[in-house]
C-alpha cells in the first residue's frame, strides 16, 4: 500500500471518518438533527394527546361542567343588554340605576366574593 493508500485509510478507514468528525465540530449532522426534531416532535405530541385525552363522565359530571361554563356568558349577555336597554329607554335605566346606588357596599363586597368564586 502506497503512501496516498495510508492516507486515505487514515483519513476514511477503519469505521471512522475524521472529515466527517471533524467538520461536526463546525456545522450540525442535518441527518442526525433531523432524527432529534423528530423525536422531539413525536414526544411532544404524545404529551399534548395526554393531556388532551377525552375522560369518560358520567351525566352528572358533564352537567356541573356545564352548569360551570354559564356565568361568564350570562354576565357578558347582561352587560350588553344593560347597554342596549340604556339606549332604548334612558330613563327606565336611570331609575334603575338610582335603585343600584342605594345598595350597600358591604352587600357588593359579597356579591364580588360570589361572582369570583
């Protein structure tokens, strides 16, 4: 074997290539970060379908969850209804609004606990 056979076994021989190790140290394999992107995508995927698993409930379950949901809709509904009867009928909403001014703060203090819980 000449010298130019030596250096090509040194440099490509015996199952290691020292181009190849030696140019990964500069630039990323983009056969092996291909391989990672996709393992990290797979386990990331298999995390969401876990955590997105429909769980079987029972008929009372799923009536409290509904029942849960109700609130935040109705006072956004009544919040644009009181705007609407305000400009449909401004005095109706003025002495309702009178009637609300009256009411203690302590009893709003309670009505705010209610509402947050």
């Amino acid at each position: 074997m000449g010298l130019i056979g030596k250096v090509f076994e040194l440099l490509f021989g015996d199952g290691r290539n020292v181009i190849r190790d030696t140019a990964e140290v500069f630039f990323e394999n983009s056969e092996n970060s291909a391989d990672r992107e996709a393992k990290t995508r797979a386990a990331a995927l298999q995390q969401f379908a876990s955590e997105f698993a429909m769980e079987r409930k029972g008929y009372f379950d799923r009536f409290m969850d509904a029942l849960n949901r109700v609130p935040r809709p109705l006072m956004a509904f009544g919040t644009i209804g009181l705007c609407v009867s305000a400009m449909v009928d401004p005095i109706w909403f003025a002495s309702r609004m009178q009637g609300i001014a009256l009411v203690p703060e302590p009893l709003w203090w309670l009505l705010g606990t209610i509402v947050s819980f």
